[in-house]
C-alpha cells in the first residue's frame, strides 16, 4: 500500500518543507505554512528503465513553426489596452491584483459593459458579493450591457459553463473562492493551484479571454502560491496613488513587462488619463524656489513629476534630511556632491526633498532634478520657466546618461516644455548637455 506524503507549503510564496515552521525562510512572512496530504502513485517512475515502455514524444524543428500574431480585442479603456499589449488575447489568462477597494471590480465591470454593448458574451463569475450587490454597482457605474452572472464557484461548475455559453470574456471575482473537490478549504495553497490550473486549460480549449481577480497579501504581494503567477499568462497590479489608480504590467507572455496605466477615480467609475504627465503638472505653483519638472520613467512609461525641495535653518544639533517618495540614499549621495563640489553650505540646514504627487519612484534619472531643486531653495533662485531635466548624477559630480533619454524628451516636449537639461548626446528642441552639475547651475542661473 503506497503511503501518504505529508507536506506543509507556504501560501505566500510556495515553499514546501517537510514540517510546519513558524517563518517562512523564504519569503519570511509568519504562520503562512498549510498542509498538503498527497498519496503517490503505486507505480515507480524512478530508475533508467522506468520509461522503457513509453513511446518517445515527437519533436519539432523551430524553423518550421510558423510565426504568427495573437488575435486580440478591445477592452475599450486604451490605457488597460495599452497595459495589455494592445487588448484582450483570445485564451488569454490575466490576473489582477490590488488591495480591497481599489476599484479591481470596477474597472473590470466597465470592461464587461462596453463588450456587452457590443453583443459579445461575458460571465462574471461572482465569487464575493451576491449578484444584487454586483447590480448595485452596476447601476452606479451606468451599466447597460447584458452580463451573463453566476454564483458558482466551483471550479468545474465554471468550466461546464465556458463549454455551454462560449463568452468571449470571463471574469472571475476573486480566484481565492474558487473551489475543487481535492480537499481543503477555498483560499489554500492547493485549491487556488488546482483552480487556476483547471480554469486555465478551460480558457484555452475555449478561446475565452478570462481575468482572475487575485487579493494581495499585508506586503501587497498576490496571495496564494508563486505557482499561481506561473499558470497565467500575464499579471497585473492596481496601485493607489492619490486619487489615481495605477495599473502595472508585472508578467506580459503576450506583451511588454513594465507598461503603466493611469486612471482618475470618479463618482462613477475609473477613467483613463490620457496624458498624465500634464495631470501631475497641473497643480505645480510657478515662480517658486525648489520646484523643478524632472523627465522620469515608470517601467516602459515615461512621465514628468514635480521634484520640491525646501531648505530651513535647524534647531536642532544634527540636521535633518527627509525624502518623501525618493531614494532617501540616493538623496543623500546628492546632497553630498552638492557640499563638496559646488562649496553649497548645508551643514546648518534641514533639507526637505519630495516627489510630488505622491509616486515612489527609484529612477537614477532623478539625481540631477534633485540636485537642482536643492541648489534653487537654498539660494532662493526659481527655476526658470519651460525647463526639464533628468540625468544621474556621479560623485565626482559629472551627469551620466540614463535609460531611454529619447522618450524623455519627447514626453518634455509634448507638454510644451522644450528647454532640455540632460546628459550630453540627445538632439531634438532647446536641449542642452552637460557634463556636470555645476554646468547645469551655470545653464539655469548663470555662474554659480
């Protein structure tokens, strides 16, 4: 009689070891171990000879595979579009993750309206709220579409129904309801395995684009296995920035890794910003010492944020440095150079650094505005007008080139702003390389 093997797997990140352990050595997240009881097949597969009874598996020349694009469709939102790789793939697996309320099921119930409308077939699978609370939200969202609806969360059921109605979008809200008949409670380590497994090969074989709405867990990872992300075939993230909503590409089979979405959140739904770059300028004051517009990139995407910074006496005997959505090292580098090669006195000052807006970026590209803006409100000199920079800085003090420098000054130049302070080697507008900081000082405001 073949006997029971008895393993615990972490649900944060999928590690197996063959007892309970306290933390995760891991992913070090606590009490996050659930066990998993298997029986082994009776037949050994080990040893040389285990396979001598099975006929070889044909194999392909890579030659002759023909090369051909994924059919895609519209979401009808282009910035999900854009984070997608240009729509919805037919047989696609997306999953979606973000922290309760964020607006995951809104977003995907304004997707589901717009193929509706069109008299395609959606099954929103309702795993969370009862099918009035999904109507509820409907009805504040201005849904007009017919939605197929179910309240069937076992896994089977779901597959039945793709086989009988063939939708052309399927979402699942949330993949944690889902359920088999394997054993264990919905939630765990091998229901969510089997689920997106058995949903997966559904998609597949049916041609339905289907989205898996995902919860995250305190570290604002999805829950559940690793092995999960490995399954679908593209993982998307929706952040919180203010009252924007950012929506990331983290694993894209079918597109680019790093795409970033930008939505505005309204009274009735998530609505695409088509140019945030200017939504984040909108409310930059002007004429004020320590504002300053820098060139970023977000993943794939590029965008102008506002870098501040504020300079005021301490009272206190070790001053303080406070970076609020920066590097707060990076920060520190900067203002190091800024001390020993420009002679800028900062001994007796708190430095106040933000990026304003509230993103948290780590881009290198942001040493330069960073040193500017520090330089412009500690000699109280404003930044003149229509100026944008990016560029990193060293610490001997020269500006050394960033990633993707093009895009960068396009995106200043979309905007309107076309005078360019960046690494030298980018042609286009009223750009202006420099070899240093204390170059770029003596652009701006003359000799330093």
């Amino acid at each position: 009689m073949a006997k029971v093997l008895v393993q615990f797997k972490c649900n944060s990140c999928g590690y197996t070891t063959a007892k309970s352990m306290g933390r995760c050595p891991s992913c070090s997240a606590w009490n996050s171990f659930e066990e998993i009881v298997t029986a082994p097949s009776s037949k050994s597969t080990s040893g040389f000879g285990a396979r001598s009874n099975v006929p070889s598996s044909a194999v392909t020349r890579l030659s002759s595979v023909k090369s051909s694009e994924e059919p895609r469709s519209s979401s009808g939102i282009g910035e999900l579009d854009r984070v997608l790789g240009g729509g919805w793939v037919a047989g696609g697996v997306v999953l979606l993750g973000g922290e309760p309320g964020i607006g995951k099921s809104t977003l995907l119930l304004q997707v589901a309206d717009h193929l509706a409308l069109l008299d395609e077939k959606v099954l929103y699978v309702a795993g969370e709220e009862s099918l009035e609370q999904v109507r509820l939200r409907a009805d504040r969202l201005g849904v007009k579409g017919d939605i197929l609806m179910t309240r069937d969360v076992h896994a089977d059921g779901i597959t039945a129904l793709l086989e009988l109605e063939r939708p052309k979008l399927v979402i699942v809200d949330s993949i944690q309801t889902v359920q088999t008949d394997d054993g264990g409670s919905p939630g765990g380590v091998a229901q969510v395995r089997e689920s997106t497994a058995r949903l997966t090969r559904a998609a597949k074989e049916t041609g339905a684009a289907m989205v898996l709405v995902g919860h995250v867990t305190k570290d604002g990872n999805v829950a559940g296995p690793k092995v999960m992300e490995h399954i679908v075939d593209a993982v998307l993230m929706l952040e919180s920035v203010g009252h924007y909503r950012l929506l990331r590409s983290v694993k894209n089979r079918f597109g680019s890794v790093g795409e970033l979405g930008v939505f505005d959140m309204l009274e009735h739904g998530l609505k695409a910003v088509d140019n945030p770059s200017a939504a984040f300028l909108a409310e930059r004051p002007v004429g004020v010492p320590g504002s300053i517009v820098a060139a970023t990139m977000d993943g794939q995407r590029p965008l102008l944020l506002e870098v501040q910074a504020l300079a005021a006496k301490t009272p206190y005997p070790a001053p303080k440095r406070v970076a609020v959505g920066l590097d707060a090292r990076r920060v520190d580098v900067v203002l190091a150079v800024l001390e020993r090669r420009l002679q800028l006195s900062l001994g007796g000052l708190d430095v106040y650094v933000n990026l304003a807006g509230g993103m948290r970026l780590s881009d290198p590209g942001l040493d330069l505005a960073i040193a500017l803006a520090v330089y412009s409100a500690v000699m109280m000199k404003p930044v003149p007008e229509g100026v944008a920079v990016f560029g990193e800085v060293g610490l001997a003090g020269e500006v050394r080139s960033v990633t993707q420098p093009a895009r960068r000054a396009s995106e200043a130049s979309r905007v309107g702003l076309t005078r360019l302070v960046m690494p030298p080697g980018v042609q286009g507008g009223k750009t202006e390389g420099v070899q240093s900081v204390q170059e770029a000082v003596r652009f701006l405001w003359g000799k330093p």
